[in-house]
C-alpha cells in the first residue's frame, strides 16, 4: 500500500532563513507527487506537483521540490523563508492510473520567527 | 479562488444527530472527492464520485455516505454524528492530468 512519510511535525526558521521539508514516500512505482500548503483555518492550496521530467519543480511562491527515486523522496525547499510562509505543508502523492485521489503526509507546521 | 464551492463553512451539532454538507465542483468537473481532517487521522480520503457514480471509496465510515447529482454537486451525509467526527471536511475537484484542488472546507463540531 502506499503511503507518505512527513518525518518533521514542526520546523521552526528565522525569517530570510532557508528551509527544507522532507516527503518520503512508498509506492510500487513512481507516483505522481504534490506539495500542498494549508493556512490556518483554510483550505489546501497547490505549491507544485511532478509527474515526469526534470526532477527540479519549481512551483508558487518561490518553492521548488527535488523528486529523487533513489531516496524516494520529495522534499520542498525555498532559499529564504517570509513570514508568511507560516503554516502547515502535506505532501501527497497520487496515482498514475485509477481514481485520481491523492494520498496525504501528515503534514510539517511550519513556524517564522523574525 | 479555486472554484469548488462548499456550504456550510461552519457547523456545529450535538451526538445522535445527522448533517448534510454540500459540494459543487469547478465548472465542468465531473468528478468531487471528499477529505477529512482531524486532529489524530490527519487527511483522509473518504470517497470519489465521477458523473454521478461512486468511483472509488476510502476510509468511510458505513455512518457516512454521499452522492452526486445530475447538476454534478455533491453532498456528504453523516448521520449518528459522534463527537470524534469533528473535523475539517474537503471537497475536491479534479486538475488534468493529475491532482486536486480542493474548496474551503466545512468545519463540523460535535458536542
């Protein structure tokens, strides 16, 4: 079965700091894969997604993920970190055949300090 | 704006009863997913309809259940609401060739 391992809970940066968020994921193959962004109180917003191609995906807001299979991993970074970055980040993963739904990490909250 | 509608945005009820959260997918979507979200499962899919047929079912409890109209909106009926169905619950429509956008959430608390 899959599944989708967020290992952080909680990451705090300073302000103008870099960040990274690391997604591990188990699949028989290789899944399409999501960042999602959630603030407080709202819905989950797309930052990028990979199905194919460069292993570099840029995506909103200045983030980017590496999609390495050797690691089976996905992790998101951004080089410098603004204040309102602050919220709680899932990663998913989907199928490449079937339904279409996605599968979810339990997800890192992130916290900005100045 | 994402375009997946979904009313109420808050919800509070009492154990025993029974709500009804409703959907409508980005224009021209045939297909509505539906997220829970709490505190100790985290997100969960729950079911996927696809033009008004029931394409895939995730963790749903048989207390739970939805549909999708020929208008393609969908609702989520839970019934004998317990208190540890509080959660956030999404609606999602689909992104070609792969992925979900999903609505604003129903916020549902169970006293």
């Amino acid at each position: 079965a899959q599944s989708v391992t967020q290992p952080d809970i909680h990451i705090t940066v300073s302000e103008g700091a870099s960040l990274e968020l690391r997604c591990n994921y188990s699949y028989g193959a290789t899944p399409y894969l999501f960042w999602y962004v959630q603030s407080p109180g709202q819905g989950l917003q797309l930052l990028l997604k990979y199905f194919s191609g460069d292993t570099l995906v840029q995506g909103i807001k200045g983030f980017e993920a590496e999609f390495k299979r050797s690691q089976s991993s996905f992790n998101l970074r951004k080089p410098s970190v603004h204040w309102s970055d602050a919220a709680e980040y899932f990663c998913a993963v989907g199928e490449r055949t079937g339904a279409n739904n996605l599968f979810f990490g339990t997800g890192t909250r992130l916290t900005v300090i100045p | 704006d994402s375009g997946v509608t979904q009313t109420p945005k808050h919800l509070i009820t009492a154990t025993g009863q029974r709500v009804t959260l409703r959907c409508s997918p980005r224009s021209g979507d045939l297909s509505v997913y539906w997220y829970q979200q709490s505190l100790d499962q985290g997100l969960q899919f729950l079911i996927q309809y696809y033009n008004g047929e029931e394409r895939a079912k995730g963790n749903i409890l048989e207390r739970f259940s939805a549909q999708q109209f020929p208008d393609l909106h969908s609702e989520l009926n839970l019934s004998s609401l317990e208190l540890g169905d509080s959660a956030l619950y999404f609606c999602a429509s689909s992104v070609p060739p792969a992925g979900l956008t999903f609505g604003a959430g129903s916020r549902l608390t169970v006293l």
